[in-house]
C-alpha cells in the first residue's frame, strides 16, 4: 500500500519518469504475483468442491431470505432466514457475519436455540465466539438464476425448488465448471502485461467517434446509421514493426502476429469497405496505428504497458453480437461504457452492467454528446443516481471514473475541450499510473466473489453436515441396541418356536391316542365310543339282521364322532399354541414392525382331509385284507358312511372265531373265558348244561362238542333213549331263551369286536392302526398350521432385522459421510480465509 501510495504520488507530481515507472511496475509485479498465487488456490478450492459434490456429498445449495424473528440489539451480524433450493419450506434462521470470512460451528437445527440462549445472557458476557455467524454475503457468482422469459424472478426461484437435490447439485457443478473456466482466462489475464481497454455502450452512443477522439484521428468508420459490426481491436504500431495496417483474422484459428496463415493484410484506408463488406460477418479486427504524441499524452504509445483499444459492436444491434460482447468480458481489463447524454442507460446497457459488477467493481463511464444537452445539471444528477444503482463503486470514486464529454468536439482542430482532455488523463491514469485497480482489481473482485460463494457453501452445508451426523447418531441410538437385542434373541427364538411345534403336535397325538383308546375299548365292551349316544332300540328275533346292521352303523358313527372330538381337542392345543407364537412375536419383534393379522380358524383345519373322505364316499376298496374298512389310507373319516364298513355277516350275530379262542385257548388276547362243559353223568347233566344257557354266560363250543359226543353214546342206550325226547325239548327251551334274552345284549360285544378287529391289525407286528393313522394325521394337521405360524414369525423377524441391518449401516454411512463433510467444509472455510489475504489486495487500493 505505501508503494502504491508512492506510486500515485510520483504520478500526480512532475518528476523522472523512468523512476516513476520503476515504482509503479515494482508494485504491479508484486501485487500480481500475489493475486495469481490466490488464482491458483480458488481453482484447486473450486475443483476440490466440485469433486467432493460429485463423489462424496450432494452440495445443498443455501438461500437467504428476511426473518420472520426481529434483529438482537447489541449482537455482532444480522438476522436472517436461511433455507435451500431443494426444500425452500424448511427454513431456520441465522446470525449473518458483518466481516468476511467468518464461519458458522453449530447445525441447523440448533442455531435457533443456540441464539436464543445467548439472548438471554448479559451483554457483558456474551463474546464473539457465542455467536453463530455464517458469511453475510449472497450469492454472486455461484447464483442459479433460471431465465423464464416474462415469468419474472418469483417463477424462476418457485422452479429452482421444485427440482431435486441431486438436480440442483448439477446445476451448481456447471456453474463451478464455467467458473473455472473463467478462473483459467483470469489468470491469464493478470499475466499478460498488457492490458486491454474495451469500449461499448448501445447503438449510436458515439462509441466510434469517442475512439477516434482519443486517437486524435478518424480512423473508425462513422454515420448516423450503426457502422461497427465487428470487434476492431487498436494497437500501437511499434508491435507491428510500426507499420500502419488492418489484419483480419481468419475464422476458426487462433491469431499469431507471427503466422500470417492466420491473418489476412489489408491498408487502414479500406477499413470503412472492409467493415462494410463483413456486416454479417463476426469478424475480428486488428488495427495497427501508429501515435506521434509524447507518451506522456498517447494512451497506446506510453512508454509503460502495451495497451489496445476494442471497439465493440453496440448491445442492441442484435442478441447474438450482444451475447458474443457478454463473452469477451473475459479478456477485458478495463471497461469503457459510451452512454449518450440522450438516452442514458437502457435495459441492455443496465444488463451489461449488471453483468460486468461480478467481477468489475469500477467501470470507466464516458457521457457521450453531453454538449448537446441544455439542462445539464439535470442529465448530470439522474445518470448518476442511475450509476449509483448500477455500480456502487464506480458512483463512490465518479470524479475520476465518471466523466461527461463531447467526443466530436474533441476532434474538431486548434479547439480546446478541456473535459475531454481531463477524462483522457483520468483514463490514462487508471489504466497506467492505478494499474492495479484497473488491471487486478477485477480479479480481485472475482475471487473475493467466488471465495464469498464458496464460504456461504461451506458454512450452510456444514451445518447441513452437522445436522446429518446429529440425525444419524440419534438414528444409531435408536436402531442399534434394537438389532443387537434381536441378534442376541434370533436363537432363543428359534428355540421356542420349534419347541412350541413339538409340544403342540405330540399334545395333539397324546390326546388323539387316547380319546380312541378310550373309544375303541368302550366299542369293543359293546358300547357307543362317545357318551351321549344310545344304542338302536332291539326290534326281536324276526328283526335280529337289521339289529345287527344298525349296531355297526351306530358304533362306526360314534368312532367318526370320537375322532371329530379329537379333531376338537387338537383344534384347542392348536390355538393355545398359536397364541404362544403371538406371544413370541410381541416379544421379539420390534415396534413399529406389523405383526401378523391373520386370524387363525381353527374350523378350518382338517376340512381338507374330511372333504376328500366325502369326495371319496360310495366308493368300495377292492383291497380285500385283515383291514377291510377302508385299509390304511384316509381309515376312520367317515367311517359310519364307508358301504365296506356296514356290510353285515352270520359272525356279527355268533362270533364262533371268538368262542373257539375262548374255549380252545386259540386266542392270545382278549379276555379269558370261562367254558361250561356238559358232565358225564347222563342225559340229566346235559339237559341241566343246555338249561344253563339261559343264565346268562354263552354255550362254550367245547361244551357243545362233549355233550353232542355223549348225547350219542346215550342215544346208543335204551335207557337213554326214553330220556332223549325231554333232553332235546329242554334244549331247545334253552336255546330258545338265549336267543329271545341274551341276543340283545350279545349282539353289540360281538359287533363291537368286530369293528375294533376291523380297524385294528391282527398280526401284532404294529401298533392299532386306527389310533396310529389317526394321531399321526392330526398330529401332522397341527405341526403344519404351527409350522405356518413359526414361518410367518420368522419371516416377519428376518425382515425385521434385515431393515433394522440396513438402517444401522446406513446411519453409520451416513454418519461418517456427514462427519467427513462437517471436517472438509471445515478445512474449505479456513482455506478460503487465507487466500483471502492475497485476493483482497484490490479491494484495498
């Protein structure tokens, strides 16, 4: 600053030269080196962010707006809204920084409370380092203006947040993209010694003429129509060798003094043809003239810095040369705005300048025609407040860069026109003697912009980052103990359930085995198999058959019975058991997992197998074997229905098997008999034997045999002879009232025998097949609908702890993730205050 200082000191007064030239260069080339040193750390930053936006972090794109909440008195910053792109509804508010580069350390979600806690303390107590500032500035560089044509600036930002985060992510990454290319010709810029000036304004602003003026020669084409329609860029001869001359550049190369293949040679008197001949035409245009003014007075040939003049077509010629002048902005150093007195600013010029105060904080405005205007005062006062708008800047330093002239009176000979000359001398001085205001100063400007962006990035995006890891560790806090208390109860679990399956399905086969024990030993003492059940009513002797029948049909019907109250009794363990599961899954499952809302019906279970026996009905077995009913497939449903099962035979009336295994001992179970044999007394003893009869025990077959044997050794007797007619007569009275008394109570034992023989093998290699078929198919019914419990549960529990799996890891990712970002944007705010120092070296001068 004291070389500057010196600097404008030693150009304001008459001294040596050549030592004011040393002085001003010594300090250019310092300062310089400085602010490309700052070139290089913000595009490494911009890179930097642009990576880490695309491998690592969405960038969240911040807005700040005005807050509902009034400003603290006696607070460091202002209050203000913050909220984002993506989610404009969600808003918070902030404290501001009122000094650059200041940074935030708390999350969004605790900025409110953390502010309204200090609130509340002594103003003596509070210090900077309570406050949570984030950077004051908005956007300036990095901003997402969507152009909707009349849709205005409401519509564009409604549009900007409906997009998505992901979306808004590339939209920032393209303006980095196009930042950093800028960043490249910036640089380029500052290293170049050179320094180009370029002139503009709108149509007949006098653009042309104002050139010429400072030339002192009429060497731009001009007439009341618009005559430049390409970029003429004027030189100072001596870089040509000192010759006087037009070169056009040829369309598509890159344009090299050194290779004329690039360039086409023409004389300075055809330029007004050639401009002509090229209105449609982008043509760019070197112009090499030679100065003979003292450098003291030349702005080309001074002794300092090569400097050219580009005049550029006017802003409202058409869209696509006022696009094409927007993009040379780039290569300008310094701005010369041409505005008519007349006219003052239009929207194009307003835009363009707009355009230009990103990175031109000062433009050098020339009023134009400002002779012609006969209220000066009046034109003076509303082209500044217009300035003042426009370029903040520019209206604070407006004597040296703000000048009202008559550019054609200026060429006009031996005529004094000191407003031009005092304008050519402040635009001498800041281009040369202020170099660094004119030169670096817009790169200053830039990178303080861009670096301003980029703390604004930093800051609301680490709050983000703070507010994620925050969200994630209460995330960890609440899911983890979770899965790690299901991981630990997966195989107690697993445990239970089987051991529910087991106990339910051996409780169903314990209880079925025993209700058909009990059946079958109630049916084979000639009762019912189920209490509650009454026996056919016995019709007499001339109806014994269908007694017979019905015996069978009522016992089979009972056996159906006992198995549907074993089905019942099964249906019960079922649902006790099923109740267990339920208990299992509230137990296990964790909250908020849906837990099953099926409702189990137990009258639903077995209805498959009783409507195969029904599909089945009227179907005779053609398997003839010890077990008839029905053999071992589907035996028992339906039993009192099986035509197989009712057939009715002589042995269901007189057992004779069952009485030779009594009386012979032929049997190896059952119950042991008595036999009543006939004695060998006589006649007497026989008939007494056959009266016997009557009493209530059945004839024993070996009795029969005996007494038949010695009825016929008696009959050989004439004795016996005599005896034989009230023998035989007292056999058949006996005879006579077994059948008419025992019958009815004889018939159901041997029918009851004989449908549990039926249903039972006889070969005693297996257990009763009846009860075995039986409990195995209930058993099996009741595993299966506990079986389809336990999967559901254990679907339901896997799931369950799948999510809350892929919940932890993703609030650890997530975590790290915002952990890692909190640190980066950290790191990135601390970058960006120390490259500051080098940037702000403009913004000081």
């Amino acid at each position: 600053m004291a070389a500057i200082a010196h600097t404008t000191t030693l150009a304001a007064a008459s001294g040596d030269k050549h030592l004011r030239v040393e002085d001003v260069q010594e300090a250019y080339i310092e300062q310089k080196d400085r602010l490309v040193k700052a070139i290089d750390d913000t595009s490494s930053i911009l890179q930097s962010v642009r990576d880490f936006n695309k491998e690592e972090w969405v960038v969240r794109y911040p807005q700040l707006g005005e807050s509902a909440t009034p400003a603290t008195t006696g607070r460091k910053g202002i209050r203000r809204s913050l909220s984002f792109a993506d989610d404009p509804t969600s808003a918070t508010d902030v404290v501001l920084s009122g000094k650059p580069g200041l940074t935030h350390s708390v999350t969004l979600s605790s900025i409110s409370d953390a502010m309204e806690d200090g609130m509340e303390e002594p103003e003596q107590n509070k210090s900077d380092d309570s406050e949570r500032l984030i950077p004051a500035s908005d956007f300036q560089v990095l901003r997402l203006d969507l152009k909707l044509g009349a849709s205005g600036a409401a519509s564009a930002a409604s549009l900007v947040s409906q997009l998505e985060k992901s979306s808004i992510a590339n939209l920032l990454d393209e303006r980095i993209t196009a930042s950093l290319s800028h960043m490249v010709k910036l640089r380029a810029r500052v290293e170049d010694t050179s320094s180009k000036v370029l002139v503009t304004g709108d149509l007949n602003a006098g653009k042309s003429t104002f050139v010429n003026a400072l030339l002192r020669r009429e060497i731009m084409p001009v007439d009341q129509q618009p005559c430049t329609t390409a970029f003429c860029e004027v030189h100072d001869a001596a870089e040509n060798a000192g010759v006087e001359e037009v070169h056009i550049i040829a369309d598509g190369v890159t344009y090299d003094i050194k290779d004329e293949s690039t360039f086409t040679r023409a004389k300075l008197q055809d330029l007004e043809e050639i401009v002509g001949e090229n209105e449609d035409n982008d043509k760019m245009l070197k112009l090499y003239l030679g100065d003979s003014r003292a450098p003291s007075e030349s702005l080309l040939n001074n002794g300092v810095v090569d400097i050219s003049l580009i005049d550029a077509p006017g802003l409202n010629r058409d869209s696509l040369k006022t696009t094409a002048l927007f993009a040379r902005q780039e290569e300008i150093d310094v701005v010369v705005f041409v505005v008519s007195a007349e006219n003052h600013f239009t929207l194009s010029s307003k835009e363009f300048l707009w355009n230009a105060s990103n990175e031109k904080a000062y433009l050098f405005i020339v009023v134009n025609k400002y002779d012609q205007i006969k209220n000066k005062e009046k034109c003076r006062r509303l082209v500044l407040d217009q300035i003042k708008q426009l370029s903040p800047r520019t209206y604070d330093d407006a004597e040296d860069l703000v000048h009202f002239v008559d550019s054609a009176s200026a060429l006009q000979p031996f005529t004094a026109n000191p407003s031009f000359d005092d304008m050519e001398s402040a635009l001498r001085s800041f281009v040369l003697v202020k170099r660094s205001k004119s030169k670096l100063h817009p790169a200053s400007t830039y990178l303080l912009n861009i670096l301003a962006d980029v703390e604004l990035l930093a800051a609301a995006n680490s709050l983000v980052a703070e507010a994620e890891k925050l969200q994630a560790q209460e995330e960890l806090e609440r899911t983890k103990p979770v899965l790690e208390k299901m991981q630990k109860n997966r195989e107690a679990l697993e445990e239970n359930l089987e051991l529910v399956e087991e106990t339910g399905s051996n409780a169903a086969a314990s209880k079925t085995r025993s209700i058909l024990s009990d059946a079958l030993e109630r049916v084979e003492q000639g009762k019912l198999a189920v209490s509650g059940m009454s026996l056919p009513t016995y019709p007499g002797v001339w109806g014994i058959w269908d007694y017979a029948r019905d015996v069978r049909k009522s016992m089979l019907a009972s056996l159906d019975l006992a198995v549907k109250s074993a089905e019942d009794e099964a249906r019960v363990v079922t649902s006790n058991c099923v109740d267990k599961i339920k208990g299992l899954a509230d137990e296990h499952l964790p909250a908020g997992v849906e837990r099953n809302k099926r409702v189990f019906m137990p009258e639903a279970m077995f209805s498959a197998v009783r409507r195969n026996a029904k599909g089945s009905k009227g179907r005779r077995s053609s398997t003839s074997s010890a077990i008839v009913a029905g053999g071992i497939h589907g035996l028992g449903i339906g039993l009192a229905q099986r035509p197989e099962m009712l057939e009715t035979t002589f042995l269901d009336l007189f057992d004779v098997h069952h009485h030779l295994s009594m009386n012979f001992n032929l049997g190896d179970g059952g119950k042991e008999e008595e036999a009543v044999a006939t004695t060998a007394l006589g006649l007497v003893s026989v008939g007494v034997g056959a009266l016997t009869m009557v009493g209530g025990n059945a004839v024993g077959v070996r009795g029969l045999i005996e007494g038949a044997i010695r009825i016929t050794d008696l009959l050989g007797n004439e004795t016996a002879k005599k005896w034989a007619a009230p023998v035989l007569g007292a056999f058949t009275i006996g005879m006579t009232a077994y059948l008419v008394m025992e019958l009815p109570n004889s018939i159901p034992k041997t029918v009851g025998r004989r449908v549990r023989a039926s249903v039972v093998r006889s070969d005693g290699a297996e257990e009763d097949t009846f009860i075995d078929i039986h409990s195995a198919r209930i058993s099996r019914e009741t595993r299966k609908v506990l079986r389809l419990a336990s999967w559901d549960l254990r679907g339901r529990f896997t799931s369950a702890m799948q999510e809350r799996t892929e919940e932890v890891q993703k609030a650890e990712e997530s975590q790290k993730r915002a952990i890692r970002a909190a640190e980066w944007f950290g790191d990135i705010a601390t970058k960006t205050t120390d490259i500051r120092v080098d940037a702000r070296l403009g913004s000081e001068l």
